[in-house]
C-alpha cells in the first residue's frame, strides 16, 4: 500500500527535492504581485515546456477567445458594452 507523509501545500515550495529539481518558479501578477509557483515538473530532453506565467487577469483573454471562437470585432464590442465580457 502506498504511504506518504500529509503535508500543507506550501511546504511544497520549501521542499528539499523540489529545490533541488528547480521547481519552483517566482512570477510577477499585475494585481497581487510577486508569487511563487510551480514550474512543469514533466521534463523531456529536447522538447522544453513553455516557461511559467502568471495566472490571468479576469477577461485578460477575452478577445483573443472569442476572436478564435468567430466573433468580429464589432460583436466583441457590442458584447463589451452590454457587459456580457469584461
């Protein structure tokens, strides 16, 4: 049976083997600042993973999403204005 040891998540970022592993990334977000996080804890030779970024403001995305999902600019700010998306 497998076992381990149950601990707060922010012992995480403290962790011996995490450290050493370099798992831990510091970002900088607009709104709250500086934050430490994970890194992607998957590495294969060859293929690096995209570097961390922090989390996203709310509607940071919004054009790019529904740009992709087929709306004008027009309908994106029509729905702006009714306050549909921020």
């Amino acid at each position: 049976m497998p076992c381990a040891s149950v601990r707060p998540i922010e012992d995480m970022f403290d962790h011996p083997q995490v450290l050493a592993e370099d798992l831990v990334a510091t970002l900088d977000h607009p709104q709250v600042g500086g934050y430490r996080a994970m890194k992607q804890p998957i590495r294969f030779t060859g293929t690096p993973g995209p570097a961390p970024t922090p989390a996203p403001t709310f509607g940071q995305h919004s054009d790019e999403i529904l740009t992709g999902c087929g709306y004008s600019a027009d309908e994106i700010m029509a729905l702006r204005q009714r306050s549909v998306v921020p």
